[in-house]
C-alpha cells in the first residue's frame, strides 16, 4: 500500500512540474539566478517579427545594455529552434538582473519571450 501512495505521489509530482515548471522555475530562479520562458519551438515567434522587434525598439536595448555596458550582453537564438527566436539576455550578477528586469516590467520583450542568463 505504502509503495502505491509512493507512486502516486510521485506521478503527480511528475505531472505538476510538467504543467507548471514550478521546480524548474524555482531552481533557474533561486540556484542560478536565471530566468527561462520554457516555450516550445512552435510558440515562439518567427525570427524575422523577432529582428524586426528589436529592430524597432533599439532605444531599450542600449538602455539594458548600458545596465552594464562592459558585461551585459543580447542575443537572438535562432539556433535552438530553425525559424524561430527568443532574446537571450546574458549578465553577471544579481543586481544586474534586477535592473534589466525593472526595464522589461514584464515576461515579454514587446511580445517577444526572453531568458535571462546569469553566467
């Protein structure tokens, strides 16, 4: 009986974190000082709107890069997903982070998903 409560705890913990990424949140969060939009391949936009994204809002993107301007660091990812992107927004420290998020107010870059690295 013990096994089966077992197991199915153990399902259900599977089955909420493949719903909600609560863990996978918590750990790019508190451990890494990350932050990831674990979208798949087919909800990201296509490359050419991401360009044109960035293209059109370039104002924002010298004002995050000048958070740290010898360390901070945008990239698109048209690598991960063929015809598709996301920004990858790489910085050093926590502090960093903090002022780039105060800047994005959001979980989008003007409907554009984002991750932040902290590396």
């Amino acid at each position: 009986m013990t096994g089966l409560v077992l197991t199915a705890c153990l399902i259900s913990a599977v089955l909420f974190e493949t719903q909600t990424r609560f863990l996978s949140h918590w750990i790019d969060d508190v451990i890494y000082d990350n932050k990831n939009h674990y979208l798949s391949c087919q909800a990201l936009p296509t490359e050419s709107v991401v360009r044109e994204t960035l293209e059109a809002n370039q104002d924002v993107i010298r004002e995050i890069e000048q958070v740290n301007p010898e360390a901070v660091r945008i990239i698109i990812d048209d690598f991960t997903c063929p015809g598709k992107a996301d920004l990858v927004i790489y910085y050093p420290s926590n502090k960093n982070r903090q002022a780039i998020e105060q800047i994005l107010q959001g979980d989008t870059f003007f409907g554009i998903p984002y991750r932040l690295v902290n590396y």
